[in-house]
C-alpha cells in the first residue's frame, strides 16, 4: 500500500470514529433538567449528602439483594411551601460496558415517581431511555420484586443494561426505606 492510500485509508478510519464515537456516549439529560422533569412543581431543591453506615449496608445489601458500591448517597429534597415532594436520587450502574448514569424520583412514601436516563454509553440498547420501559418503574416500591423478566420486562439488545438498571433501582429504593425515609418523616408529637 502506498503512502497516499495508507493516510487515506486512516483518515477514512478517523473519519467514521469520529462519526461514531457522539452516538456512544451520549449525554441526555443534566441534573436540573432532570429535577425539573421529575418534579415540575418544586420551588428549589435541598442537597444531602449522606454517609451510609456498615448496619445499614448490610441492612440495604440484605433487602435489595445487590452489593452497596459506594458508602455515600447525594440525595435532592424537592420542596415546595415548605414541603418535601420527594426526593431524587442520581445512581449509576454498569450497563454491559459502560457505565449509564440515571436519576430516581421517589416520593416521600417510598414510591417510585419517575426514572430518568442522563447519560447513555453503550453503542446500542439504547431503548431504555423510552417512555414506555422507565414507566414500568412507577409505584414500585421497595416490597415489590423489581425483577428482570418478571415484573420489570427486558428490551432485546439491553438485557446487561435492562437488567443493571432494575437491580440499582432495587438497591436505591431499599436505600430509601433504611436511611433516608426515616429522616423525611417528622417525629410524633
């Protein structure tokens, strides 16, 4: 091969990675997009930060039946009049490759409001970002099996992601009942 079609051949490489690269690691959504998806009626957002403690790992890891990655959770109260609507809890998981970056709505009662995608890595099932298969989420709870394949349906091409997705769901919302619900809830009077 010559010089002048070995550089054409590399710049015609390039040129196709170049093309594709954009599709594989898309970013979807921002934090704030996704608080004001989430909870379109908040007047501001309250930050938390919360170190989870080895009891309540082991009381979440038990529960979920998935393995705590980090000690630590970043938690978003949406308030309004003095309110807390819910809370939103960013996650990631590892989908087959990549890592996929999500958020999750809960409301104050434990209930699964909305899930949202806000960065896509893999170069292809990218059908979990659908309406269709995040609104399986909705009302689930941490009682509920929130199993692939069974109350939670897989999309072909997405069983890794699908399934990654559905068991961080399972690991957040028992994360929810143990650590964070108990401080949402106001003590009797």
């Amino acid at each position: 091969m010559t010089k002048n079609r070995t550089r054409a051949a590399l710049a015609w490489i390039a040129a196709l990675l170049t093309s594709v690269w954009p599709l594989c690691a898309e970013s979807h959504l921002t934090l704030a997009e996704a608080q004001r998806l989430c909870f379109p009626s908040a007047q501001s957002f309250v930050k938390t930060t919360t170190r989870l403690t080895p009891d309540q790992i082991k009381q979440i890891e038990k529960q979920s039946g998935v393995k705590v990655r980090m000690p630590f959770l970043s938690a978003y109260a949406a308030q309004k009049d003095g309110s807390t609507l819910g809370v939103l809890l960013l996650d990631f998981v590892i989908g087959k490759h990549e890592v996929i970056d999500y958020a999750l709505a809960i409301s104050p009662d434990g209930k699964v409001q909305q899930i949202e995608i806000l960065a896509y890595r893999e170069s292809y099932g990218h059908e979990i970002r659908g309406k269709n298969w995040r609104a399986q989420f909705a009302g689930k709870t941490a009682a509920d099996k929130l199993r692939n394949n069974d109350d939670i349906h897989n999309i072909a091409g997405a069983t890794m992601s699908c399934a990654h997705i559905t068991e961080g769901v399972r690991r957040l919302l028992a994360t929810f009942e143990i650590a964070l619900k108990p401080a949402l809830t106001p003590p009797p009077r």
